[in-house]
C-alpha cells in the first residue's frame, strides 16, 4: 500500500497527473466510480478481496480505515491510496463522518506496435 494527498497533485489532466504522481503512469483506468458509503459500512464484508493489479481509492470528503492484509489504516478526504496486487483490502466507513470515494481500476498499457 502507498499513501499520497490529493493537494500535491498539479496539472490540468487530473487522472492522467493522479496516475503520474503516484508512480502509474504506465497504467489506465479500465473502469471506476464514486462510492458514498452510509456510517460503519465495510466494502466486500466477507470476502477474501485481492487483485492481480493496483487499485486506487480517492478520498473526496469524510473518513475511514482502509484494512490492508488486516492492518489498519487511517483514510480521509484529499488521501489516495494504492493498493498494491496481492494486497488484500477493505474500506470501512467512520461511523459519524462516513467515507465518499472514488475507486480507479487501473491495467498496465498495452503496447502498440
């Protein structure tokens, strides 16, 4: 997991200079969204969650822990935070001030040619 703050992101292409900053910048997004969670929700409860390539999680306004192989993490607004392959993970949202993100998933390019 590597963790960075969205206010040390400049430029005017911001999923292309979010993915530069942190160090993806042979990756694209394949797809995404925003997630707003309600109070003490937990992504993918349950579940034993992995993948084979980064994901990143935005934090737009609220807070969490993001659990990362069962350690915890504080997550807040204006935080990105990669998650690496392999690293299994979870969001669990502040039971006052419940987590908004966005979520990137992210493939390394194909080259052409």
């Amino acid at each position: 997991m590597k963790v960075y703050r969205l206010d040390g992101i400049s430029g005017n292409k911001v999923v292309d200079d979010i993915l530069s900053t942190i160090m993806l910048e042979d990756y694209e997004v394949i797809r995404g969204g925003v997630h707003v969670y309600k109070p003490m929700e937990e992504s993918h409860k349950g579940e034993h969650h992995v993948h084979d390539h980064p994901e990143v999680f935005i934090g737009i306004r609220g807070r969490a822990t993001m659990i990362v192989n069962g350690k915890e993490y504080e997550f807040k607004g204006g935080d990105i935070i990669v998650i690496e392959p392999g690293e299994e993970h979870h969001v669990m949202a502040d039971k006052e001030n419940p987590i908004t993100l966005v979520w990137l998933d992210v493939r390394k390019k194909e080259k052409k040619g």
